[in-house]
C-alpha cells in the first residue's frame, strides 16, 4: 500500500506525541500530591508518548528517504539498505521500549495489582531488563518475530477487561455508585493502546486479518528482499492477536450496550459504537476487494483500489495518529493524574489542549481531503474557522474537562480495601532516569549495529 495517503500524518503524530509527552512529564513531576498509582501512571504515560514520538520520527525519516526512490533504486536493493540501517534498528528499539513500558501500566493503573512498598523498584528493573534484552534480540532476528514481541503487552487484555467487568457489574447490578469512574478508564486505556486494532474487529473474529497479513509477508519478501515474518510468529501469535483484540472489543461492546440500557447513553459508548461501525465497514470491504488481496498469494500481486488505500489511510491513521493520543490525554487530564489547580499547571494545560484541537482539526481536514476532491481554499476556511472556535472555546473546554473530573482511585477505595504503599519522590526520578537511560541505550545499538553492517 504504499502511497501518498498512507503514513501521511506521522510526521504531525511525531511532533504531537512527543510535545504532549514532554508536557504530561512536567505536569506529573508538579502533581506532588496523587496517590501513588496515579503518579506512576502519569510517568508511564508520559514516557510511552514520547518513545512512540521518537518512534514516529524514525519512521518519518524513512519515509521521506523512500519517497526519493527510483524504481531503479528498488530493484538495486535501496529499500533493503534502508530496512537494515540505523533509522530502522532505532525505530524498532523505540517499538521494544514502548511495549515495556506499556505492560507495566496496567500492573499499576486503574487498580493497583502491586501493592507494595517496592512496586515502583520492581517494575523499574523489570522494564530495564526486558528493554535490554529485547531490543538487540528483535534486531538480531531481522524483525521476524515482531507478533512474539507484541506479547509483551497481552496483559492489558488479561487485566483490563476483568476490571472493566468487575465495576461494570459492580454499577449495574450492585448500584456502586462510583464504579463506573473506574471501568469507564480501564475501557479508555484498552481503546488508547489497542483502538488500531479494534477497528478491524470483524476482520479479526472472522479470520479475514489473515488475507492482508499473507499479502504483505509476500509483498516484504518478493518485492523488497526483506525478511517479513517467521512462520510461528505468523500462524500462531498474530491469529492469537487479532483474536484476543476481536474478543475484548465485544466485551466492551455488549458491555457498553448493556449499561446504555440500564443508564442511558454517553460518550464513550458512542465512540465504541463508532468503533463497531467502522468494523463493520471494513469488513464489507474486505469482501469486495478479496480478489486483489490473494493476488499476491495466488498468481502476481494486483495494486489496491485508490479508494480503498485512502480508507485504509483515513480510518488507521486517525486511530493509532490522533484517537490514541487524544484518549491518553484525556485519561491524564479528566481521571485526577496530574495536578491542574495551580497557575503554572493551568498554562501548560491549556497549551495541551489547544494542541490537541488544532492538530486533530487540521489532521482530520487533511484526510478528509485525500479522501474528497475538495479544494484548497475550502479546507483553509475551514482550519482557519476552527482555529478561531478553538480559540475562543478552548478555556470552556479546559475548564469542561477539569470541573468534570473523575477519580479512579477514590472510587476504588470507596468500594474495596487497597493498600497505599509509601513511595519515595526519588524512585520516580530513578524510573525516568532508567527510561532516558533505555532510549540512549537503543539508540547506540541501532548505531553501532548499522556502522558494523550487521545484515548487509
């Protein structure tokens, strides 16, 4: 699929996740006052920000060096050069770091599963360790094992749907008066790390998935002379992915219609139902274009519909680019993470927000336009009509946002006994330090591995 449509907001999703990483980090550094899990969790969430920034930036990079190819330069191998360079190993590391990092937060975050005194010295070294052997390992096997890697963060399948069940019944049936505070953020957190693949649910359910999967393992190793995907990591470990995403999705799904039945209709069960749809649609899809999908397996490989590329690109990018950061956000800004009471904390919360409008507004305007034939001038008057909404509602939303605040934690201890352990301020500073510490030590593997010419 590649085209202009497709990978055209990572450059803004590079500049975004790492400037909403940064300003996270600052706000949870000042929030001196949260409960511990909370902290922690901001930290974790800040940082994933960043390393997925980086990560983009990478794939930025090499995105701007392919669109200077030749056809020439692909059948001489140019692509492969690229795919076994420094830009690529870093990327990959930056992918490693963040799935560490993601499989510690749902240990800690809404319900705190370590509860104990060391939590945060366990997880640190648990994070360094599997960040030290992962990232070189990842780059030894050529990438051929990425659904294994992806494993690391099933736990946020195996935690937070049962939280999500456990509170959800706890509203419904029990009338627990704050329990919705808590399954409504774990629903959040499943969506922020997985909605990518949420999107393709009935795909994934179906085995539909497995169609484009066999497609571009053909693609990576006909056309480009990379190595794609072992054969365990494929048949194995991406079914069981794509099941384990298809099956959480539908807890969320009927779990979401059952409590709309009983409590009416918010917002997040619109944007589930959202989700549902546009499964749906991609499902239908599938069907259409099933011909040109097997091509590649079955006789010589037929280009995609553009039509289908743009809806590929406007419905993927727009989940992983703009709803991904967009939900962490909210989930720092709206669930008592960081502190937002004093003037300092308000000017940086206010600039995350006005970001966070005026890049969504001007990402969805972009995809809208590879998507329909509208004219510049049209979409100029419309950016330039939200940025003056934004501007002059954005301090609404703001305070929208904070006055509205939900608190996990507190309701957590409003329904069960947790254990608070005492954390020292300076075992948050090791943790950053050891995450800065992990990128650095990424970034000088992909390095000295390129300069050795390690798969050349």
């Amino acid at each position: 699929m590649a085209d202009d449509a497709v990978n055209a907001l990572i450059p803004v999703a590079a500049v975004v996740h790492i400037a909403l990483g940064v300003m996270a980090l600052i706000l949870v550094r000042r929030s001196l006052e949260k409960e511990w899990n909370e902290r922690f969790a901001g930290y974790l969430i800040s940082w994933m920000m960043i390393v997925l920034g980086l990560k983009y930036a990478f794939a930025t990079i090499i995105d701007l060096k392919i669109e200077d190819f030749t056809g020439q330069d692909f059948i001489e191998g140019a692509y492969t050069e690229i795919y076994y360079s420094s830009y690529k190993y870093s990327e990959m590391a930056m992918d490693s770091i963040f799935l560490c990092l993601a499989f510690t937060l749902p240990l800690v975050y809404p319900y705190p599963i370590l509860q104990k005194n060391n939590a945060l010295k366990i997880t640190t070294a648990f994070i360094i360790i599997l960040g030290v052997i992962t990232i070189p390992l990842d780059i030894f096997t050529e990438f051929a094992n990425r659904d294994i890697k992806s494993t690391i963060n099933w736990l946020c399948y195996v935690i937070w749907v049962p939280i999500y069940l456990r509170f959800l019944i706890g509203e419904i049936k029990y009338a627990e008066e704050r329990a919705r505070e808590v399954s409504s953020v774990a629903l959040l957190l499943l969506l922020g790390l997985k909605v990518q693949f949420m999107i393709f649910w009935l795909q994934n359910i179906t085995g539909l998935s497995k169609v484009y999967v066999s497609r571009w393992i053909v693609e990576d190793e006909v056309f480009l002379g990379t190595v794609s995907q072992s054969e365990i990591s494929t048949v194995v470990f991406s079914s069981l992915g794509m099941t384990l995403a298809a099956l959480s999705f539908l807890v969320l799904l009927f779990g979401e219609l059952w409590r709309a039945y009983y409590k009416g209709i918010n917002g997040i069960t619109v944007l589930v139902g959202m989700i549902f749809i546009v499964g749906v649609m991609w499902f239908l899809l599938t069907l259409v274009v099933m011909e040109t999908a097997t091509s590649c397996v079955d006789t010589i490989c037929e280009p995609f519909d553009q039509s289908f590329i743009d809806w590929f690109a406007f419905t993927y990018q727009i989940a992983v680019y703009l709803v991904a950061p967009l939900i962490f956000m909210f989930i720092i800004l709206n669930y008592n993470i960081v502190d937002t009471e004093s003037e300092h904390s308000k000017v940086i919360t206010r600039i995350m927000v006005l970001l966070l409008l005026l890049v969504a507004t001007s990402s969805l305007i972009e995809m809208i336009q590879i998507v329909l034939p509208i004219p510049e001038m049209v979409t100029s008057a419309l950016f330039a009509g939200g940025v003056v909404l934004f501007i002059g509602w954005e301090e609404k939303i703001m305070d929208k946002m904070i006055t509205d605040k939900s608190n996990s934690v507190g309701a957590i201890e409003s329904i069960l006994n947790i254990n608070n352990p005492k954390i020292d301020e300076m075992e948050y500073t090791i943790f950053s330090v050891a995450t800065v510490s992990l990128i650095i030590y990424g970034l000088l593997l992909a390095v000295l591995f390129d300069s050795m010419g390690l798969h050349s």
